[in-house]
C-alpha cells in the first residue's frame, strides 16, 4: 500500500486530502491506513505547505491564474488555510499586473467584432474567470479603455447590425415607434450603447430621407 502511495505521487504531488482519500480506497482497515500515512508525512512525501507553494509558483506562473482562481482550488484539494495564505503571499502585485497584461492582449483580437461595450463586458468576465478580483480587474480594464473598438470604428460595425436588423424586420407589422422599440432592444443586446445607437439610427434616417428626395 505504502508502495502504491509512491506511485501515484511520482505521478503528480497529492495534498494530505487526497492521500486520506486514496487509502480509503485501497484499504479496509483504518489502522493500516493510519500508519502508511504516517510513514509517508515523516518521509516528507506529504507536505501541504509545500505543495501549496509549488502549485501557485506554476498556476500563476505558467497558467497565469489568479489569487481567487487558486485559493478556491486549493481549498477544494484540502489545504489548510494558513498554508495557502502563505503560497497567496508570494504572488507580488506587478507580477499580477504583468499576467493581467498578457492574458488581455491575448483575448483582445477576438473581441474587435464587438461593439466597445460588450467587449469590456466579455474581456472583465475572462479575467473574473481566470481568478482575479473583481476590483482589479475592473480598474486594469478601465485603464485600458482605448484598446477597444471605438469611435469611427464601432459606429460603422453599429451602422452594419442596424441594416441586418432592419431586413430581418422587413417584413414584420411593425412601423413606426414599434418598429424603433424593437431595433433598439436588438442593438442593445448586442452590447451597443443607447448613444451610439441612437446616433447610428438618425443617421441612418438622414440617409434614407436624402435618398426619398433624390
């Protein structure tokens, strides 16, 4: 059993957790389970502190994960509090900062289809999602406000929906504030802002009254 332990640890380090759970598995009598545990805390082979420190040094590291991300994960594998505390302690806010920057210029290219807005809204939750509090990433994003779509650019990708709203309305019942209501819902849940729809759809109108004259 002892012997069966050391695999399974070769193959990946287990927190104390995860080897209690394994020798209840393998085992039937709590005695013996009681005295390979032993054995292998006094070997060092379990040691949640330490494996506390070498999964922050690689999830934050390599995987880019943040604070939140990992103290819910090692919490969820049975490391006590005080340990992932001190593991947490290690990550330094410019290192937080560099991995912010790197996992934001990495979703950025995917995002330039979306109105600015939504594509505020998509890049926050990634970063909510890769751990990071909601405080700091709110104020990294803020930040950097100007490295999504906008202006000339996003009035243009507005200008765009509206025209494919409107053919899929076409042929509805509705006219008149109806019609408006509902372009307005559909714009709006693309992400646009009411200003920026509101300007596209009077531009839009100017348009079509020059036309009609014509």
């Amino acid at each position: 059993l002892y012997d069966a332990c050391l695999r399974l640890i070769s193959r990946a380090a287990k927190t104390s957790r995860e080897i209690r759970a394994y020798l209840v598995e393998k085992t039937d009598d709590p005695a013996l389970a009681d005295k390979v545990y032993a054995k292998l805390l006094a070997k060092g082979f379990v040691d949640d502190r330490a494996y506390a420190l070498s999964y922050v040094d690689y999830h934050f590291g390599v995987r880019r994960d943040g604070p939140v991300k990992l103290r819910f994960d090692l919490e969820q594998k049975g490391v006590y509090r005080a340990s992932v505390d001190e593991a947490l302690g290690t990550i330094e806010d410019d290192a937080a900062q560099r991995n912010l920057a790197v996992l934001f210029d990495k979703k950025l290219p995917a995002l330039h289809a979306q109105p600015r807005e939504k594509a505020c809204q998509t890049m926050k939750g990634y970063l909510y999602r890769k751990g990071y509090e909601p405080g700091v990433v709110f104020a990294y994003c803020d930040g950097r406000k100007g490295d999504f779509p906008a202006g000339e650019e996003e009035d243009r990708k507005a200008a765009a929906d509206l025209a494919k709203a409107k053919r899929r309305l076409r042929d509805s019942a509705l006219d008149g504030y109806a019609l408006r209501a509902k372009l307005v819902a559909a714009m709006m849940n693309k992400g646009y802002r009411y200003e920026t729809i509101k300007r596209v759809m009077e531009e839009s109108e100017t348009d079509a009254s020059e036309n009609d004259r014509v």
